[in-house]
C-alpha cells in the first residue's frame, strides 16, 4: 500500500515512528506493507515511489525542523502535487484542524478522492464543515474515507458503536470528547481558579495553539458532528450544534455541583437535539472522569448504557488509530 | 435460518420476544428471517420444522410452565433427540452454566458441531472447562462457535478488544466481571454487613440458585477463561485460574482500603498469571463502578488503557448478544 502523508508533525512522525517498528508485525500478521511515497510539511517535500526511508526521514526532520533536506529533487511540492504526480492508494491527512474553510485539508482530500485515493483523517476540521458531503464524494468516487483516529485517539470508539453493537439500535449517547477541558475542570474541582487551571494546562502542552478550539468547545463540537453523521445516520455539520464551551464557568458552578454529588464537565450529547455544553454530572455516573480521560456513554434499545473511557489525544495513539484504518481499508478492498 | 433452542427460561423467553419485536427490522436491515424450528425446557420440547410461533411459545410457557403443551407431537425430545432430528443451521445454547461437568450444554454443543450446527452459546460452563478443545473441535467440524453473551452480557466486550482493537496488541487486563458480588462489596463499602449484603442481593435476585457461584468467583473465573483464550489466545481452562472469593471480605479491610481512597473489588486479571481475588482499587480508577455494573480496562501496546463499563447480564441485554452473534455468523457463512 502506497500512503501521501499530509503534515509532518506529532502525529505524522509517530507514524513513521510505528509503521517502521512494526512493520516485521504487520507484514507477518496481516500482510500489509505500508510504504510512504510522499510526504509534506510547511517547507516542503519529500518523494521517493519505491517509499521513503522512514528512518532518515525522522533524523532529517529532527535535524533540519524540516523534511525538506531529504532529498534535492521534488523537494518544493504542495499536498495538491503530490496527489496529482504521484500513484499512491491511500491519503493520510494530518494537518491541523481549522473549523473556519477547512484548509488546507479539505482540499487535500476532496483532490485525493477525484484521483481515486483511498482517504484517512485525523484532521477533524473537513469532516465537522462537511461530514455528509465528503462521504457522498466518498462513495461517487468509489473510495473509502476513514477517521477513527478524530475521536477518542486511539480508543476505537468510532468502530465499537458502528461494529460491535451491530444489529443494536443506539437510542443517544453523551460524552466528554475533549481532555484539555476536561483537565481545566477537575483542577478546578480540586480547588485551583479558572486562570491557573488553564495556565497549568498550557504549561503541560495540552491545550491548542488556538485555545478557543477548546475552551470554547469547537473541538468537542467537531467530534460530536462525527458522531452524530457516523454512529447515528444524522446529516449534520457544526452549524447543528448548540454550542457553549467552559470560559464562564465560575467557581461557584463548581461549588454547587459538588453539594449535589456532581462535578461539572463539558458535555457533548446526542439526545434529540446535538449540544456541547458544561452540565453536572453526578461522581455516581461512570461518564464522571477526570483529568485529561474522554469517555462516552451509549444508550442502547436492548443492550443498556454503556461507557468506554480513554486517553483522548497523543501522537503515538493517533498513529495507532491510522494503522488500524489502514487494516479496516485493506479488508474492505479484499471484500471486492 | 432455522435454530434449535437449548433451554426456555429467561434468556430464551427474552430472545423468542426480540426475535418476535425486531423480526420486520432484521429482515429489512440485514435480510435476516431467524426461525425457531426446535426448542426444549425441563419438562418436554416444542417442534416446528416450518418455525415455532413465537407469541404462541412465551403464551404457552407462561400458561403452563413448560413449552410441552404447544403441541401434542414429538413433546417429549431432549436436546440431542432435536439436533439429530431436525435440520437446523443454528444451536442457542442456554442452560444453566455448572463447573462440575459442563451438562448437558457440553452434549448439546458438541452434538451440534458433529452435526454441522454453528453454535451460540450463552452457557459458560462448557467454555469454562473446555475451551480450547471446543474450538478445535469447531475448526474440525468447519462450524462457527459463538458466544458475546458469556462475558458482559449485552455490553460486547468479547467484540471489542478482538475486532475494535484490531492491529494492536492487548498486554494485559483486569476487570469487575461479575454484578452480584460488586453490588454486595458496594453495600459493605456503603457500612452494610457480609450478611446482610449477601440476604439484600439475594431478596433483589441477583443471586445464583448455587451461591457459591458468584461468592467464590467461579463465575468471575469463567468469564476470565473465556477472555483469555479469546482476546490472549491462551489455551487456559478453570483449573489455570487462582480464584479467591468474597466470604472472606471483612468490614476492616473495607474501612482499611477507604483510608487509602481505595474501594475492595473482586478483580479478575490477566497479567502473566490469571487470578481472581478481592484487591484494592483506587476511587480514581475508571476501573472502580458500584453496584451490580460490570467493567473491564483493556491495556494495549500503543492506545493506552481503555475501559468500557455496562450492564453485566440480563435477559434482554444477553437475547440481544445472541443476535449480534447470528448477524456475525450470517456475515462469516456469506464470506466463504
């Protein structure tokens, strides 16, 4: 399998990093031979069609801040290039999120699927602006688009609510999609201001570098117009959700909540209406985590609720959402 | 496809009335029309080669007792008169579970396999003992054996950590796998008594008819086998297990693990030896539900450790696993 990787930041170097310690295992276990044949970041390319050496491309990064230096030739090609000179199988998309256009990434795959590119995601940014409509191009284009990794990290919450519960109705599900939030209101439930929770979180590199994406719950949101699209058939996007992130949050909130049993947490959920928005939640409730966890609560017609809690984010756990997307592709191609 | 029924008590009246509510559902979403051509209680059998009347069955049993009034021909069958006798595709498996013996669910499952009936079984005693040569013997017999409702009941656990998971590797992992002793240790952290927990679980029928199955861990034990053998691919069976029950529990060890922010939970683990035996664990801890909740947290190579938390058993919650189980071997026969 060939790969156009898009971005080479935290989450792309963890994937060299993955795909060349395990590639023994993943050729023995599944016979899949992922080879990177193009790569970009902010300055520039790196290409080589017989996959690049992902070894040297990690020390070049290191070195240079850049994969430029890789190589002299092809070194200047954006995303768009790479897509249109290069014969590859399948686009991984992470650059960052932007839930304004998109860009670059929406351009990025709607490119990839025209050229008839199998396409995963970790960048939530296209899918919140236009969840229905890429996967409508998706399946013009007969490709698949996949994304396990833009919600729950490396928790595979996506595949569980569509595959394990097969055959199950999901009635609603609620969930604390983002950690840096949720990092904020359990320091401030153990007592620290809203100005220090959100400098400690800061300090620990857990917020983003724009931190309204957190503080006011457009990551949350984001994840939320994936789930409602995948897991409950909703054709929505990030105009949908009522959205309120946790800037106003006031001690007091805190204080009243705990009287009752509760915690406050920013709560993302599906019941009728899509809302993120700070709620109490009683200790009780297994939805009640804290520090940086994700959890997600399904409530299912016969098979009662059920809550699966995770790290939310980390390179390493994204990579390893990508590689399991990677398997989910090469099935699904073999079925035909 | 046509199924054979082992056993008319709760799970069994639960899945006649899902099959009976859900079957316009499943046809349309899955193409899927499960009949009931055979099926036995305690006191006689029920026989419709063309598939029982399900309204008719649960109105009979309920009438009666027994499923032997709904007609007067070949009422009097066992389980294995049925499996020679009819042609079937399918053998639910639903008696009571026994770790003396595994019977009769052990000649049931095997007969059905020798015959060329893929199995679903929601008795643990038979995976218990035998859960390797089970399997064998199913690769033997080209049939599939199934059973998502042994562990977590409605909550797919089993599915989970082998398909979700898919690509990464589980090291270890440790769960609250049985309801009945978790809702009594929570009363005694609650300041309740042993004794007076134990009379409590036992008014609200949590309680196995043979209480030594909940209170010395064997069905925590089972539970342990079958995850084992499954998600590890260990070849384990009951006597592997080191297996502590509850009765030895006291009010001090509840008072001495408080003092530590710790609650007592009868633990069941894999982490190179498997054992089940009451532990510490931290009130922080995803891990740490009260009451009659079921949870286990899964520790991968690269995702981290995740922990999915639900409902243990149940009748509706267990008729429901079965379905996903006739939906996965629907999918599987279709593939070959």
């Amino acid at each position: 399998m060939r790969l156009i990787l898009c971005g080479f930041g935290v989450v792309g170097q963890s994937l060299a990093k993955l795909l060349e310690s395990r590639s023994e295992d993943l050729y023995a276990r599944f016979g899949l031979k992922p080879r990177i044949v193009g790569v970009f970041d902010t300055k520039g390319s790196a290409v080589e069609s017989a996959g690049l050496d992902l070894s040297k491309l990690i020390n070049v990064k290191k070195k240079y801040g850049t994969i430029k230096k890789y190589s002299s030739s092809k070194n200047n090609l954006s995303g768009v290039d790479l897509i249109k000179s290069l014969d590859a199988d399948v686009l991984v998309e992470t650059t960052a999120s932007n839930y304004k256009d998109a860009e670059p990434g929406m351009t990025h795959i709607t490119e990839a699927m025209k050229h008839g590119l199998h396409v995963i995601s970790v960048n939530k940014g296209p899918l919140a602006l236009a969840f229905p409509s890429l996967m409508e191009l998706a399946i013009y284009n007969q490709v698949l688009l996949r994304f396990s990794g833009t919600v729950g990290g490396g928790t595979p919450i996506l595949d569980y609510a569509k595959n394990s519960l097969l055959g199950e109705r999901i009635v609603s599900f609620e969930g604390i999609l983002n950690g840096t939030t949720n990092y904020i209101l359990t320091n401030m439930t153990n007592g620290m201001s809203f100005k220090d929770a959100l400098n400690d979180a800061k300090q620990k590199g857990y917020v983003e570098a724009d931190e309204s994406l957190d503080l006011d719950g457009l990551d949350a949101a984001a994840k939320l117009v994936i789930l409602a699209n995948w897991v409950m058939e909703l054709k929505v996007t990030m105009p949908d959700i009522k959205r309120t992130g946790i800037r106003n949050v006031s001690a007091d909130d805190i204080k009243n909540a705990a009287k009752k049993n509760c915690a406050v947490k920013l709560i993302a959920s599906c019941n009728k209406e899509l809302i993120v928005s700070p709620r109490e939640i009683s200790l009780d409730d297994p939805l009640c985590v804290n520090g940086t966890l994700n959890a997600i609560s399904f409530t299912s017609e016969h098979s009662g609720t059920q809550t699966i809690i995770g790290r939310g984010a980390g390179g390493i756990e994204t990579a390893s959402s990508i590689i399991r997307d990677l398997l989910d592709i090469r099935q699904e191609i073999s079925k035909i």
